[in-house]
C-alpha cells in the first residue's frame, strides 16, 4: 500500500480552505500498524478515491480506529489510454489481473466471453462487486493512482461484438494479440487504443474474424507463449507512451 | 504445457537419423492427460532440454507411463539478451518470477541480498535446487522454449557488486530501475544489458549508490509503482528489441 485511499464514507470533515478529517478502520488500518507500523505524528500519502492525492498526519491511533488530518492537491497520474478487451480468466489469474490493470493505470477493463473460456469461471465470487472493487483498490494503492477503473462483463461474445464494441471503441487504434498472426505488435502508440486478449489456448478462428470484420489487427509478441498474467504487462507496456 | 520437454534420463533412443524414443511419466504424462486429454497417434510438441524442438507421436499410453516417437529440427526462440539481477523476492512472489523469467527468455538470473530484502527470505524451500529447476521448466514449457537459464545466489551484497559483477558484465548495458531517478527507462536496446530490479520498498541509497559507481543507469518507469512481479515483464517488455 504505496497510497492509502480514503471514501467518502471515511470522510469526516471534507477538505477545502483547511486540512480534512478522515477516520480509517479495518485493513488499512492493519496495514498502517502492521507493514508502515506508524504512530501518532507519522505522516502517509493518501487520495481521495477519484480525486487528488496529498498527505495525511495521523492525530489518533487506537486498536480499532486511526484519524488522519490530510491536505491534498496533487493530481493522480495520467491514465493509460488503453481499453482491454480480455477473455475471462481462470479465477486465480482473475484477481491477480484486476490489480495488474489497475496498477498499470488502464480505466476501462471488458471481460468478455470466448469459445475457450470455461462456463464455471463465471460463477467465481471473484467476480462480484465487492470482490472486483477490492482488487482494483489493491492496484490503485500499489502504484499511487485513485481513479476507479471500470469493469465490464459480457457474457455473451456475439452481441457484444456486433451490437457494442464498435460505439464503444470510436476513434480507436484496435489490435487483437493473437501468436499466429504476421504482424509484430506495434510498440509506444501515439492514439488510445483497445486491447483485445485471448483466454488460455486462444480465440478460435471464428472470433479472430468477427473482431478483424469490426476492425481489428491481428499483432503478434514473436514466437514465445505467455500466460495471460504475463501477456497483459508486456503488452501494456510496449504500446504505452 | 505447450511444448513437452524432454530430459536425457527420458530418452530411450535419441534422435539421428532416425525418429527418438522417449518415456515420460508424473506431472508430464498427468498433463497430457488431464489437459491436452491425448490418445495413442495424437502428436505433441516436443523439445530436449537445452536442444531442438519438433513433433512426438504418442505410441504407448498406460496409466503411468506415456511412450513417445519423435524428431527434432526447428531450434529453440532466440533468448532475450538481458541478465536480470533481482533482488530476492518474497516466496510467494519468487516462483511466478522464476516462470515469468524462463517464459520470457531471461538466460542468466541473479539473486541478490539488498538491505530490505527479509533475512528469512533466504530460508524458502523454493531456492532448492530442484524447486528452482521445476519453475523454470514450467515458464520454458508455458513459452516454447528449451534453454535453461543459469540461477547464481548471492547473498552478500558488497562482495558482490565489487568483485564479481563488473566481470559478469562485460559489453552489457547496466541499468537499475529506481522509482526516483530523473531518466526514462529506455526502449529497445540494441546490445546486451542487464537490469537491476530491487526489493519492494526499493534499494537503500547506498545500494544505489554502488551500483551507479559500477557503471549502472537510474532509470524509471514513471510516477506508478509496480509490484516486482508486473515490473519484471514491463521492464523486460520494454527494452527488448
């Protein structure tokens, strides 16, 4: 935890002309006694969520409760100009993911349905609300950013594709990382883009064409395999600015 | 498993002029399987460890034993020409590493002692010998490769950096990623290197401090902070060529 977010809901005096007042409980206040073991006059960097970043003084720290005064004015960094289309994964790699892609700073994740992607995984409690958000606040407060990415499930991959990928990704560069493709995967884009990846073992045939009718390249990362957890950094970062 | 690596104790005739025979069981044979659910006459793709790949035909399968018919001829993907000096991670953390590092191409992996790095790191049953070997054929088999990388523990720093690094690398590129360093990690380079990737919570000044006045550039990935397991491919993804 290289920033500690703060809710509204733990918000006691909003900052404005003068410091803001926030009390903290649960894991962050693990965190704070048991990794920062801080005390009373230490001093953390904190965000609001969605809004500026800034530091906190810690005025009150008892087993159960820590009250911070905090100043901001800081603005989080720039978001990744990246949308990821991404097959659903296996639960384990799920969670792993969210944190990557918020970390990374992408702030419009679609986890999306294939041939390959096993029925079960969408039955995962890793994909309710709650779960999801927790995940993507671990990868907020890793890289100091506080603005929410947005998730969105589509379970079904033929009308998401016809009926709502186009309207959602006007006036962007979209690639689809596919190892049999000709095209090397470009490097440092200069537009936003979309990102589209496949589950374990590949999109099937089928779905490479539906995506390459709605305008996607097929880009290739030379002839190594990697699992989704590693393809989804190394791409990120070779397209990013 | 997308490529089944064969080690010498499973080669009951080697490949000349003539298909190889080879005998596998365990996890292999249980992956084959479970996952890739083969019969007699299906084909895999093989490799031998540190040699070529090509195509085995299954020609025996009992409960537990799988027995392979099978020719070699197309080489291992290029390595990746970066050595990584890695401070040693967490164990949780240190395994994935191993198989990012073996997917990714790495050939010469480092793991050194920084002053943040937890003296009980060092105590982990994932440094055995046979435990590092096992990750590093998982991230060779995920990727299609073939070639062991070479693991050096070093767990004394200064002795290190003063008498064995400057000789390790020779002709390389020497850069250290250290979030406060003014400079931008470059991109794809055009000669060997090697990276300095340090523990969470970073590399003490003084550690930075010596491995500048070894030759090493500060670079940084801008203002997010990334786990040393999505730094790792980042970097990686980042300065190949």
């Amino acid at each position: 935890m290289n920033l500690l977010l703060l809710e509204s809901g733990d918000i006691v005096k909003p900052v404005d002309a003068t410091p803001g007042r926030a009390v903290i409980s649960g894991r962050r206040l693990t965190h704070v006694q048991d990794v920062h073991k801080a005390e009373v006059g230490d001093t953390l960097r904190v965000g609001e969520l969605n809004g500026e970043m800034g530091t906190a003084t810690i005025v009150r720290l008892e087993k159960d409760e820590l009250e911070l005064e905090y100043t901001l004015g800081t603005p989080p960094p720039a978001p990744l100009e990246i949308m990821v289309l991404l097959a659903l994964p296996r639960p384990k790699m799920l969670k792993r993911t969210f944190q990557t892609l918020a970390a990374m700073g992408v702030k419009r994740i679609v986890l999306m349905n294939t041939y390959r992607v096993e029925k079960s995984y969408w039955q995962t409690p890793w994909l309710k609300p709650e779960a999801i958000r927790e995940q993507l606040i671990l990868g907020l407060e890793q890289a100091r950013d506080t603005v929410m990415p947005e998730v969105i499930l589509e379970k079904r991959f033929k009308p998401f594709v016809e009926d709502r990928l186009t309207e959602m990704t006007v006036g962007m560069r979209k690639l689809v990382a596919h190892p049999v493709s000709d095209v090397e995967c470009p490097r440092q884009l200069s537009e936003p883009a979309v990102l589209a990846i496949g589950p374990e073992g590949g999109f099937i045939p089928y779905e490479v064409e539906r995506l390459v009718e709605f305008g996607f390249e097929c880009v290739h990362l030379g002839q190594r395999i990697l699992r989704v957890e590693t393809a989804v950094p190394v791409l990120l970062s070779r397209l990013s600015s």
